[in-house]
C-alpha cells in the first residue's frame, strides 16, 4: 500500500493511493487519526486501511492533491553518511576523514517537508542535494539483530538530504547544515515493506533541472538498512514512525571539482525507482 498525507482545506489528511487517485482513510480516522497512529497499530490498523483501499470511493484525483510530507513529527530522522563507495571519494576530496564505524548524524524532525514544497537556503550559500532511499521504522526496535531488522521497517520513502554544506562543517556533528528548516522534503507516500521485496536492489537519481546529477542503486550500499538498524538499536530504541535516510551516492554538487551549488529557482527531482519520485523548488 502507498500512504499519503494531503491536505483539505487547511486540515491534513490520510490516504491510500489506488492507481491515480486518492482513496480517503477518514472512515477509520476515529481509531488511526495520525500516520503515527496507523504505525503503531500494526497489523489491525493495516487490515484497517487495506479495507479501506478495497471498498473505499476515490475522494480525489492525485494530480488535484497537495501532498504533504508522508508522516507528522517522528520522534527521531537519523541519517547516515559516507554510505556508498564514490562518495566517499568525493569526500576524501574535500578532506572528510575516513571513519572506522558508520557514520550518523540527525536531521532535526522540524525539517521535514512535502514531497512538492519548496526548499528555503536560508543563509547557507553552499546548498546541495543527496538523493536517498528513507526507511521508516514499524515496530519498536532495541537490540536487533541483522537478521532481524526487516522485521522492524514500515515502509520506505525518497528523501531530499538536503545540505548546508558551509554550515556542515561548522562542526563534525554535521547537525547545523543537515536540517535548515524545509532542508528535509520527503515523500511522495510511503510504500509498505511488503511492496518492496529487496530495499537494496533499487535504482535512485537525481536531477536539478533535468540534467542528471546522481544515478546508482542501492545495492551499492557499504552499510545496509538491516545492519543500519541493528547498530542503532544497540545504542537506543528506534521507535515507531522514526526515519532513516540510508545515504546517498556520488554526483552532489560539493563533489564537483568546481562546486555548482543550488540557487534559486533550481528545481531537483529526486527518484528511487519502485517507490516514487519527489520535486523541489529552491526559492
Ligand atoms: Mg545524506
């Protein structure tokens, strides 16, 4: 099932999408009235919603919807870094030391935003892109194992990391540059792990205006999402709803020898085949 968030006058909304229109979940938005809410059910709230998508009535068109970000305030969006080979490359170029364990950083939650919105620099004059495949935790998550970690996951989303990169370097938790406000567009909807039979056998990429800038699959990943998740649950419990942006691959605009950064009115797309494609303005 794809899960979206809209918005109807004012008020947000959540909805399946069956083929080109949205399927509304208010019949059962008494018991599940957040995506929050729909996590932590589990398996009754899914049978709910799956109900829901076979017997509901369109309540409008995709194309007519404004989608908001797929899932309110999570109580964590970890991301990790330096997860695939080339770009790591990259950052050699720009003097990142190589770090013996994973690499994790946190994107503050208030800077998450709708798959279509708008991206704000803010006062960075060093704005880039990182196209991602975005996890979503279901169940509550301590001490698992990687054989286990499938067990845990939602679903999956593409996420925008988007960047600071002056402010990044700030210091070498990265948190400054990592989560400007509207620094996290995400989305369009979150497809359910049952739909996605190997999250690392997708491709992803990613465009700013048109010219393509990233493409690689996540099967390249150094670290995947199952040992992802055991080693962060080894330290702390990933609950549901939190987020996880798994990496990105060479291509950002930091990695160029001659950096062209984003300025507005640039438009990025990013794109992970088999769960959506998401499109930003910078303004
Ligand atoms: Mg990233």
């Amino acid at each position: 099932m794809r899960f979206v968030r809209y918005d109807e006058g004012g008020t947000p909304r959540i909805g399946l999408v069956r083929r080109e229109a949205i399927v509304s979940l208010a019949p059962i938005a008494e018991r599940y009235p957040t995506m929050l809410s729909i996590i932590e059910g589990g398996d009754a709230a899914l049978a709910a919603a799956r109900e829901q998508l076979d017997q509901g009535a369109d309540a409008l068109a995709l194309r007519d919807a404004r989608l908001l970000a797929p899932i309110e305030r999570p109580s964590k969006f970890m991301a990790i870094g330096m997860n695939y080979a080339k770009h790591l490359e990259e950052a050699d170029r720009l003097g990142v030391p190589r770090a013996a364990n994973q690499v994790w950083f946190n994107k503050q939650t208030t800077c998450i935003s709708g798959p279509f919105d708008t991206i704000d620099p803010g006062v960075t004059e060093k704005l880039d892109y990182e196209v991602e495949l975005g996890v979503v935790i279901g169940k509550s998550a301590k001490t698992v194992s990687v054989e286990n970690a499938r067990d845990h996951v939602f679903g999956y989303f593409v996420i925008n990391d988007v960047s600071a990169r002056d402010w990044q370097f700030h210091s070498s938790t990265m948190t400054m540059g990592k989560s400007f406000d509207t620094h996290g567009p995400m989305g369009p909807w979150i497809v359910t792990a049952d739909e996605v039979p190997d999250p690392h056998a997708l491709d992803l990429r990613c465009y700013v205006n048109g010219e393509l800038r990233q493409s690689n699959n996540t099967g390249n990943m150094l670290t995947n999402v199952w040992s992802q998740i055991s080693y962060l649950s080894t330290a702390f419990t990933l609950l549901p709803g939190d987020l996880i942006a798994t990496g990105t691959p060479e291509g950002v605009a930091a990695g160029m020898e001659s950096p062209v950064f984003l300025k507005p009115g640039d438009v990025i797309r990013c794109e992970v085949d088999g769960i959506g494609a998401i499109e930003n303005k910078v303004v």
